[in-house]
C-alpha cells in the first residue's frame, strides 16, 4: 500500500503570505527512509518521533541525513543534489502528530512536526548544482525559518505493530515502538533571504607572493619574525 504522509510546516509555523521572492524546489525520491515511530495514541491521534533520513549518533548530537536529487523552475536552482541534514541532542528528536485523528476517513495518514522545537533542533537544506553549493537554514535553534516543508512517501512498510493491526501510519501513531518508513519525494519553499552560500577563502599572503624574487621573500619573512 502506498501511503501518504506530509510535514505540513508552514500551516503551523510559518506565514501563508509568499513573498515574491520565494523559491521551491523539488525532492526527487530520497535514497534513505522517512521513518515516524509510533510513541502512543493522544485523544485519538498517533504520536511519533521521527527520523528525517540516516541517523547517526555522537558524542553529545544525533545526525539525520535525506539525500537525493532536485528539480526546480528558478534560475540557480534548476537541478542537482540535495542533502536534508537533522541534528538534535542525543536523547531527544523530533516530534510529530497525526494531522487528523486515526478514526478520520484517511486513517490519520497525515502528521505534522509538533511545535515548539527543542533549542537544540538544527535543520539544514544543503543544495549543489553546477551554479555552486547553497545551504537553507530551515530550522536554526529550533526555529522554523522555511516557508514549507512537505513530504510523501513512495512506498511505506510497518515494523512491530500487533499481528492483525493494519499498516498504516495512524495505527503505528497509536503503538509504542512501532514505526512506518519509505523513500520519500516532497518540496521545500524558502526565501532568498535566508540562502547561504560559500564565503570564498582568501589566497594566503605567501601565495600572492610566490612570483616575487625570493631575497624579497625572505626579508618579509625576518620583517615578520622580528
């Protein structure tokens, strides 16, 4: 069964006003899984933690990583990579509901990043394409700081629900330690104002000296060392 389920970010977060200047891009199907695990029912909604991708844990932070490819309409944002990186403390994660209660028509196959976010949540959208790297703050210090992030799953699989309960991701909400995942496709909105791009890194002083006679070299040298 393909099911489908979104981060519907700026419904929550964000202003619904975009801005002339505002960008989308599209994500190809991930190479890693979206995976929501399942932390219990709440007045009829699912609850999850999820892992946006790959997770990896530290010394003292978890990394989360979803890559894949990207399309978009915007000059400079045409096609590429992407890298969706997550990073909170060890320990603590992301937390989701389902949008709609799991006795909904749609079984809940909706969820939402529950806000706040823990001061710790980091989340970057890293963009390489032939015009160079980007990266989009989305979430900075656990603030929300894209317009919207949304995503679908291709093909989702359940893990540890109760023999005869149905996958889907309502009823994984509803049971501790279950959990639901697939590759996902989605789209990131974002304003050009908070892009970042690499500062390029001045030469050395030696390199833009190299073509000087080295009699020159070497008193700069002493002059320096005195």
């Amino acid at each position: 069964m393909n099911l489908k389920f979104a981060v519907l970010a700026a419904a929550l977060l964000a202003s619904s006003k975009m801005h002339a200047d505002t960008i989308t891009v599209d994500l190809g199907q991930s190479n890693q899984n979206y995976t929501l695990v399942g932390t219990g029912g709440s007045n009829g909604y699912g609850t999850y933690t999820v892992e946006q991708g790959t997770c990896v844990a530290g010394a003292s932070e978890t990394t989360c990583t979803l890559t894949g490819d990207y399309t978009g309409s915007t000059p400079g944002y045409t096609s590429g990579t992407y890298s969706l990186i997550t990073t909170y403390a060890n320990g603590q994660g992301l937390n989701a509901i389902s949008k709609d209660p799991v006795s909904s028509p749609d079984g809940g196959n909706y969820f939402v990043l529950e806000p706040p976010f823990a001061s710790d949540v980091d989340m970057t959208l890293d963009l390489d394409d032939i015009s160079g790297n980007k990266t989009i703050p989305m979430v900075a210090d656990g603030s929300f700081l894209a317009d919207s992030f949304i995503v679908s799953a291709v093909d989702s699989v359940c893990s540890g629900l109760p023999a005869g309960v149905p996958c889907t991701q309502g009823n994984v909400g509803l049971n501790s330690g279950s959990s639901i995942f697939s590759p996902v496709t989605g789209s990131v909105t974002f304003d050009t104002l908070i892009v970042k791009t690499p500062t390029p890194v001045p030469e050395p002083g030696w390199l833009v000296l190299g073509s000087l006679p080295a009699a020159l070299l070497m008193l700069r040298r002493r002059v320096a060392n005195a």
